[in-house]
C-alpha cells in the first residue's frame, strides 16, 4: 500500500516537472485567427463557493485564462488580467482563472489575496483542460459575447496585447 502511494507521489511529481519544462521552454504562442468555434461550456466552484458556469455569461466577453500558482510567466500577467478586469467589467468583461493546481485550494487561494485578483477564479479539473486542450500554463481564450472562441494564446501576455484583443470585442 505504501508503495503505491509513493510510486504514484513520485509520478504526480515528474507530471509537474514536465509540465514545468515544458512552460518554461515554450515559446509564446498566439493563435489571434482560430477557428471560431463555440467555447465548450462548464460548471465550477469558484474559491468562494459560488458556482461558475460558462452559459451564464452570454453576452459578456469572458477571457478564459488557465494559470498556476507554480508558473512564472503566470505571476507576471496576474497584475495584467487583474488590470484589465478593473478597465473592462463596467464594459461587460468577465476574467475567470482556471487553476492547474491539483487539490491545492489553499495555496491558490493564498496566491489570489496576494496578487489582489478581482476576478473569479476556479480549480481546473481534467474534463475542462481536455476540452479547452489545454498542456501548458499559461493558456489564456478570449470567448465572445456570443460565446465563441475568437482567440487562444499559449504563453503570458501583457496587458496591452489583452487589451487590444479585448477592446475590439466590446
């Protein structure tokens, strides 16, 4: 029994290694002509127990940002996404952070006070990184108000590329 738990502790930990390599040696991605597609819907538990479902923001441009409290790049554009949800939510913006921190509610909750996110942020679970695709953080979706996919960027980006790409949504 002690075996198991340790050989599946030392995989939980190369799965993050990897995933870790694979952020920090990625390039930055930007996917500004992707098919527009709908944006596959989901239902999460925000940090504070209010339930967060994709539907229930049609007619907002929702930008979709997958992050961990573990990723570099991530720490950078937390001060950005918080920025541009302060510019934007009078204007119908809604920034949610998906979490890819596994079962570490805590942390990820330490990680929100301490960067000051105004903005719903959720645990991702398997189900909503394979249906978005996502491997790598961060990986952020702009989805329109009427709830298309329009954008997909692989790697941080800075407040004024956010910006530019939501401002011709509003």
């Amino acid at each position: 029994m002690n075996s198991k738990r340790f050989l599946s502790g030392i995989l939980g930990l190369l799965t993050m290694l990897v995933l870790l390599l694979i952020t920090a040696i990625q390039p930055a991605v930007a996917e500004s002509n992707v098919a527009v597609v709908p944006a596959p819907d989901f239902e999460l538990t925000d940090l504070d127990g209010k339930t967060i479902a994709l539907k229930d923001y049609k007619g907002k441009v929702v930008v979709l940002n997958f992050w961990g409290t573990w990723c570099t790049p991530c720490r950078k554009e937390t001060p950005d996404l918080v920025a541009l949800q302060n510019q934007y939510a009078d204007r119908g913006l809604l920034v949610i952070g998906a979490a890819m921190d596994r079962s570490i509610q805590a942390g990820v909750q330490t990680f929100a006070k301490q960067y000051g996110v105004n903005y719903p942020i959720v645990i991702a679970n398997n189900t909503l990184n394979h249906a978005y695709g996502v491997i790598v953080a961060p990986t952020t979706f702009i989805i329109d108000k009427n709830g298309k996919i329009v954008y997909r960027h692989i790697g941080a980006l800075t407040r004024q590329a956010l910006a530019q790409q939501v401002a011709r949504l509003m």
